[in-house]
C-alpha cells in the first residue's frame, strides 16, 4: 500500500517587484488619504448651530429664537417627525440611501448622461449625504464643489449614522426666506410639528427645498402650487398614493406663514444665553398663564406713561417652580427688551414683613406687642411716615397692615441691620447696599435703602408661603430648588401671613374676609424713594406673585405708589391663577403678646429721660418770620415719662389743642436754649442759633 502523500499549506507565489510597488502605492495612498481625512474634517459642527426652542411644563411653545445668523433652524428630532413623510422623502430624493456609502454611482451616471444629452443639468445625482455636505459647506455649483460634495460625503458617511445624516438634512434644508429645516417649515406653514402630515403638506415640504425662494407660498403661490401638485403627481407615479388621492390633494389650499409664538422674551433669552448647546430648554412656565399675565400687563401698561413698564412673576410655591414671568409690558414701550424681573430696584417698604417676622422668631416682639408710632432719632436717623402723621401706641400687626415707617425702624434698630442684612442673604437675596465699601448696613434697610430684584423679593415671599424655608427658584423641569435652610419657623411665618390677609382692600375691592369670590391674599406693598418703584407681592392659592411697575431708567413717577399703580395687577394675576378656587375668611384674632413682649422695649440704656429730636444741638435755623405770625418750628423728642413739658428762651411753649404739637416761635435771632422735661423731672437741652436771611 503506497501511502498519500501529505502535503503542507499551501504558500501562495511571492509578489512581483511591479506587484509590490502597487500595494506599497495602495498602502501610502490609504494613509495619505486617512491623513487628509484627519487633517480637514467636514465642519459638522455647523449642524448643531440651531434655534433654541423654549417650552412650558407641558410642551407647550413658549419661544424659539433665531441663530446667530438670522435663521429659524429647529432641530429635526427623528422619532418626532411622521415616518411616512420621512419614507417618501427618501423615495424621491434619495432611494438608495440606506445602502449607498454617501455616493450613489449609478445616480452620478444617470445625472451625467442627461447632462451630455440635454446639454443642462436635469437631475443632480446629489445624494441626501452630499447634500448634507453642500448645506453645511456652502460652495458655487460647479464641477470642482461637486467632487468636493463627493469627498466630503464619503467623510461624514464615515462619521455618523444614517439616522444622524438623515436628522442632519432635515435640521439645515433650506424652506425660503430665514426658514430651515422641516420642523421650522411646518412651524411656520402649517403652526404645528411635523408629527403628523397630510399629502399635501407631505408634498410641499418635500418639493420646497428644491428651489427655496421660487416655491416659497407666502410669496409665490402660484410657483408653490404647480411645485406641490407635481410632487404629488410623483407619489402618485411612485405608488406612494393612489391617483385619487393625489387629485384630492391637489386642491388643498396653500397654507400662509404664520408667525412663532413670542412669550417670556426677555426669560427666553436669559435661558439661552445661560444654555448655549441646548437645542430645547424644557421650562416651568405654564404658556397659559403667560400669555393671560402678559395681556395683563400690556393692558394696565397702556393707561400708564409711554416710559412705564410693568414686570410680573408668578410662582408655584410647593415646587418653587416659576409659573409666569413678564419682563417687561412689550417690546413696543421704553425698555421692553430689558428683564426688569432681573433689574437691581428699592424695594420700600416691601421688606417690613421680614424685619417682623425676625423680631416675632427671636423672641423680641409679638404681633399684639405695643411700639411707639411718634417722632424719634435713631443715631442721626429720624424717620417719618409716607403720611407724615404719627399714631401713637400701635400694636405690630397694625404697623405693618399700615405700613408704618417708625415702628419698623424701631423694630430694625432692636435686631440689628447686619442681622437682618444676613438672614436675607441667607435666604437667597442678595441686599446691594449703596456704597458698600464706605459704610454698614443701616437702618434705611427698613424703608428700601437697599437695591434688590424682583425675582430675590419673590422668592422672601415663597419662604414665608413655604412655612419659613428658603430657597431658589425653578425655571428649568430639570433643576431641583436649592434649599437653604430655615428662614424663620413656621408659625412665625403664617403669623405674618395672617396679618398681612387683614391689610386693608384695594380701591375698589371688597374686604377679603367679606368677599365671596376674590382670592384670600396676603400682600404687601412698597414705593421707593421718588415714587420710581412701585411694587406689591401677595401669597395665596399656593402661588406667590410679584408685581413691579416703573420706568426702567429709574425715572421719578410722581404720586405712583404700589397700592395705586400695582396692587390692582396683583389682584387681577390671582383672579387668573385660581378663578374658581374655594375661599375662606381671614382670621380676625391677634396673637396675645406674652407680658415680656406687652411693648416693644428700646435698647438698653435709651430709656434714661427725654431726647429731643427736633431741633438737633448746635443746628442753625433760617426762619423768615417771628412772633405770634411766625409759623413756628414743631418740637420732638422721645423716651421719658408723659407728660413732656418745653421750654425755649426762658419761657414755657405751649402745645396746640388741636395737634398736641409744641410750637416754638421764636421772638428774635439768635442763639438759644430749648429744653425738655418729663413728670419724673428728667430733662435735655439743646443749644440753637435761630437766624434769618443775609444773617
């Protein structure tokens, strides 16, 4: 038996000194080639240059704004646009998309033989890949940019998926005039995404790319229909639909451009700019809400001066979500482009309720403790009422339903300015105090000597609608409120609440606890200094809301108060936030103050007899007129046992019967001596030079 023969692999024939000089050639061609690919990749960049589009809570359109070159160019999200439209687009521009490497040689042939036949271009062979490149890369059309289209297909096609260069088209192809993309297209025709399409619009979205500005249906209708009508005629030929089908189609009008919806403008930009890669920025707003408190401002704005404007925010407490924001009453007035939500303004007398709450949480006052609504100095500070009359013994809650200015200086000046500067700053505020670096806080805290925006004062008032906890807003779904810890505790917090629930009515409206259908609202109000900032915030219905009106450049607006000119829009916002909510009456008890908090006490030692406020030792006077004619200068002090005796030149100064004032009217210029004595026989003096002009 003659064994088979084994036989060892089989070896294959060395290559030929011209063979191997063509795979080194083929070798150093790849890596040439993968180095250029490397060195000059295509900008896919430029496709994620898109519109930012703001959303409410529910999906709702809030505001898209433009790129930075004047486009409208949505981000096409695939599974949110109707597939068919996406099967027959592909269809007709590009059947073999799926299977091709970026280039199609047969569309390239065919494209080319009807060039050499027709003498023109006739159909472009350009696959949906090449027009990806030719969009991103804009270049003439001409030989050398279509090889250049060829190249850059291959490149991208190497760089992302079919599902991404598909997104890609339909993110940049151009729809006429700033219009690109097909969610931008169905936008502005249609006021709709491209979720569902008929076969009309199908048509037309597809036909529109082709030639843009020719086929455009707001300007060239005729040019659009003729485009569409062929387009379905094409379906038709395609079996996509059936000629029935496309006839009926056919007579389906041309739709119009219609304009985005523009809301929260000045929020909108402040998001994207704080946002700049998202293509979405899915937000708390409620569109409903917005578009009613808008209309809101934009009415009352219009009774107003052409240079007022008006900001609103409203807020949800339990989630600290933002619900609302007004910037500005329109971009037609004064300012309209500015985020006055965000504007450093005087909060008056809006920061009383806190100064309160302080003093009620520390354990100095109470909402029935007695303090002394009359003329006083504080360290150079002599404070008056926006009425210029005093009171006398107020209890807390009255001082501030009244606003009282004395009492909540009085009450600042026992917890401390720094104190108070602090526990605003830890709940979110930040207090801009006016020349910082040359001085401390001071007691003008109390009246609005500090700068704040309204966002910062909402946001004091969602922590005392939130049981006394602080922290940040939400504007975004994504954001979780920051916490801050406790402002003041909860009871504090509800005790300044009811208070505020008792404050009087506005002009025209019916007491709270009385009412059958208005909201039960805790406000409070502020006008700063020169009437330039009018404000009112109220917490009721599980919302907070803030209302700002003035002129943004800071201008005076004489006679404008927060209770004429903002308190009307806070109760309107609530009659649009809960109109059919259930109501109930404000309780009309007053916490009793505990025998410690009867009154509220000075600070140690300022209880040693009388202080005369008025006149200051060593002031000098200028008076036009003496004698019984004289109008007399109004004497003040503070401390001391009443009654209070006066005396000036000598002689005792009779109080008016009618005001209980001291009037003191001296009989000749001069230097003189006024002094003050209390029952206990405590006294203070005072030296004057009363003088008078050209003295």
């Amino acid at each position: 038996m003659f064994g088979r023969t084994r036989r060892g692999p089989r070896v294959p024939p060395p290559l030929s000194p011209r063979g191997k000089r063509i795979a080194w050639a083929f070798i150093i061609a790849s890596l040439i080639l993968f180095a250029l690919d490397l060195a000059f990749p295509p900008p896919l960049h430029r496709a994620d240059i898109v519109s930012p589009v703001v959303l409410d809570r529910n999906g709702q359109w809030v505001r898209a704004l433009q790129t930075p070159e004047g486009r409208w160019r949505l981000a096409a999200r695939l599974d949110e646009i109707d597939p068919e439209f996406r099967r027959r687009l592909i269809r007709i521009e590009d059947s073999r998309f799926w299977f091709h490497p970026g280039v199609d040689p047969l569309a390239l042939a065919r494209a080319s033989a009807s060039y050499l036949r027709n003498g023109e271009v006739t159909s472009g062979g350009s696959t949906i890949t090449m027009q990806v490149a030719r969009l991103i890369e804009p270049r003439p059309r001409t030989i050398g940019s279509k090889f250049i289209e060829i190249v850059r297909a291959l490149q991208i096609e190497r760089r992302w998926s079919k599902r991404e260069i598909l997104a890609a088209y339909l993110t940049l192809a151009p729809y006429g005039g700033n219009l690109e993309g097909v969610r931008a297209a169905s936008r502005a025709y249609f006021a709709r995404d491209p979720v569902w399409l008929d076969d009309s619009e199908m048509a037309l979205l597809i036909a529109l790319p082709q030639a843009p500005e020719a086929r455009r249906p707001d300007r060239r209708p005729d040019a659009a229909r003729q485009a569409r009508n062929a387009m379905l005629d094409r379906f038709a030929a395609a079996r996509l639909i059936t000629r029935e089908r496309a006839r009926e189609a056919q007579g389906d009008p041309l739709p119009a451009r219609t304009p985005f919806p523009v809301m929260a403008f000045a929020t909108a930009e402040r998001l994207a700019r704080e946002n700049p890669r998202a293509a979405v920025l899915r937000t708390t707003l409620d569109a409903d809400l917005q578009r009613a408190l808008e209309a809101l401002a934009a009415r009352h704005a219009a009774e107003l001066e052409r240079d007022a404007s008006i900001a609103m925010l409203a807020v949800e407490i339990e989630p600290r979500a933002v619900r609302a924001s007004v910037g500005g009453a329109g971009l037609d007035r004064a300012g309209g482009y500015l985020d006055m939500t965000q504007a450093v303004r005087s909060p008056g007398s809006a920061l009383k309720p806190f100064i309160y709450a302080i003093a009620i949480d520390d354990g100095i006052a109470a909402p029935d403790t007695i303090i002394l609504d009359a003329p006083q100095r504080f360290a150079g500070y002599l404070p008056e009422n926006f009425d210029r009359r005093f009171h006398g013994d107020v209890r807390l809650a009255e001082a501030l339903q009244h606003s009282l200015n004395v009492p909540a200086v009085a009450t600042l000046d026992r917890i401390g300015p720094a104190r108070f500067e602090a526990a605003l700053a830890q709940a979110g505020a930040r207090p801009r105090i006016p020349r910082r670096e040359l001085a401390a806080p001071g007691l003008a805290l109390a009246l609005g000597g500090v700068g704040m925006t309204l966002e910062e004062l909402v946001s004091l008032y969602v922590a005392l609608g939130d049981g006394g906890r602080a922290g940040d807003l939400t504007l975004l779904q994504n954001d979780r409120a920051a916490r801050r810890g406790r402002f003041v505790r909860a009871d504090t917090a509800e005790r300044v609440l009811e208070i505020l629930r008792r404050s009087p009515s506005p002009a025209g409206r019916t007491p709270a606890a009385l009412a059958q259908g208005a909201p039960l609202i805790a406000f409070k109000t502020g006008t700063s200094y020169g009437f330039r900032d009018a404000w009112a915030i109220g917490v009721g219905e599980g919302h907070v809301v803030g209302v700002w009106v003035g002129r943004p450049d800071g201008a005076p607006r004489a006679g404008a108060t927060g209770r004429s000119d903002a308190v009307p829009l806070l109760f309107e916002a609530f009659d649009l936030i809960a109109p059919n909510a259930p109501r109930r009456a404000a309780s009309q008890e007053i916490a009793e103050a505990a025998p410690g908090l009867e009154r509220l006490r000075p600070r140690r030692g300022e209880d040693a007899g009388p202080t005369i406020l008025f006149p200051p030792d060593g002031v000098e006077i200028l008076v036009l007129d003496y004698g019984a004619a004289s109008r007399g200068l109004s004497l003040s002090a503070r401390g001391g046992r009443a009654p209070l005796s006066w005396y000036a030149e000598g002689r005792a100064v009779a109080s008016e019967a009618t005001s209980g004032r001291a009037i003191w009217r001296p009989s000749a210029p001069g230097f003189h001596t006024v002094s003050v004595i209390d029952a206990d026989g405590k006294s203070a003096h005072v030296r004057v030079r009363i003088r008078e002009t050209g003295s």
